[in-house]
C-alpha cells in the first residue's frame, strides 16, 4: 500500500514538475523565444533544441559567435551558455543570463520536453 501512495504522489508530482519549468521558461525567455515550430524575428525557435546543432534553424539569422561555436546544445552547453552568454559565444546577441542554477536546471529540463 505505501509504495502505491509513493507512485501516486510521484506521478501526481511529474506535471508539476514540467509547469514549473514552462513558468520558468515563459517568464525568463518566452519574451523572445518560442517553442512553436517558427522563430521569431527577435530569437531561435527553442522546440527541439536539446541535440540540435547549435545555430542551425535556417529560418533565424544568427550571430556570428554562434555561427562560429559549433557543437550541439545538450543539457551541458545549455546550462554554459544560460549561466553567461557572452563569456558561451563571445559577440552573441543573446542579452539574458540566468543566475540561479535551480532556474536554469528547471529551463533545460522543460526543453528536454519540447519536441
């Protein structure tokens, strides 16, 4: 009877999970990035982006700092360029860090999400 309460309250905690890292993602990026299939004319689409190329949508310009990186966005280089864009990809465009690991951990988990 317990382990089936304790399955419960995991699956019960499993959308909670994902909301907090969507809230997360909405209120730190969603202000430039979307997770729909287009970017938008200000940032990359982010759907898909854990294991794609980095700098690779051919509907979204780029700067030169990402064209020139290479490699591909795993949960690692996420988090690298998250926690400091500029010092990622020196001469990216990208504006917004973020500081708090538990923030940035909850955003890459969320990506993981979005196919």
């Amino acid at each position: 009877m317990r382990a089936a309460f304790i399955g419960m309250l995991m699956f019960a905690a499993g959308p909670a999970f994902a909301d907090d890292g969507a809230d997360a993602f909405n209120t730190t990026c969603g202000g430039c990035h979307t997770v729909d299939a287009g970017s938008s004319p200000v940032a990359p689409s982010l759907k898909g982006v854990v294991g794609r190329k980095i700098a690779s949508l051919p509907d979204f310009d780029y700067s030169d700092a990402l064209k020139g990186k290479g490699g591909t966005w795993t949960d690692a280089s996420l988090n690298a360029f998250l926690t400091d864009p500029k010092t990622f990809a020196p001469g990216t465009t990208m504006l917004v860090s973020v500081a708090d690991p538990a923030v940035r951990k909850e955003i890459i988990d969320y990506l993981n999400t979005v196919k």
